[in-house]
C-alpha cells in the first residue's frame, strides 16, 4: 500500500503569507476603467486584396485609408475611426511612429 505525504517547508505556512501580503499592501481606489466595447476590440476584417499571412501591405493600405479620410472630414469622424482601429491592430508600433514623423517632416511617400 502507497501512502503520499505532503510537508508545507515554508515557514508561517500559506495562511500567515497571504496574511502578510494583505497587509502590506497599502489600500489604493480603484479608478473607474472606461468600458471596452465590441468594436474597441475588432480588429481589420478579411480583405480579399491581401490573401496571404503577410500583412504588411494591408498595414499600410489602411493606414493611408485612414489620413485619407481623416484629410476630407476630420480625424474624429466615425467613419474615419474604423480605419484607425484597423491600421493600429495590423501595424507594428515603430512602422506607424515613422510615418507619423515622415509625414510631419513632408517626406512621407504615402499616397492618401
């Protein structure tokens, strides 16, 4: 007959730590988190222009798709808020810092 035997090693055992945690953590307020929506989370649907795995070209395509529209009714429209959330889920952070930088200096080759 096979008989298991489990030693707690720590001392204070689990009990005393969790204790000990609680109560050095200094009590902060919770901040009130702006709720998240469906369309906060989607990202770019399937475009029948990049079928493959390489989504380099979509990134950019709809990055320019955006300052498009953001050029003819302003940044804050609805309309043009759709390709901002597509272009910021399909681009790498630094892609999108460069051409926010060539576009400030005017040497951006983008065509929108």
């Amino acid at each position: 007959m096979l008989v298991a035997i489990c030693f707690d090693f720590q001392e204070g055992g689990e009990e005393e730590q969790a204790a000990e945690e609680t109560e050095e953590a200094p009590e902060e307020e919770e901040e009130e988190k702006p709720k998240i929506t469906v369309d906060d989370i989607k990202t770019a649907p399937m475009d029948f222009r990049f079928p493959t795995t390489n989504q380099a070209k979509h990134c950019y395509t709809r990055y320019n798709e955006f300052h498009k529209c953001a050029a003819e009714k302003g940044e804050d429209a609805k309309e043009c808020q759709k390709y901002a959330r597509y272009y910021r889920s399909l681009c790498p952070g630094e892609w999108v810092d460069k051409w926010n930088e060539e576009r400030e200096s005017g040497t951006y080759a983008g065509r929108y």
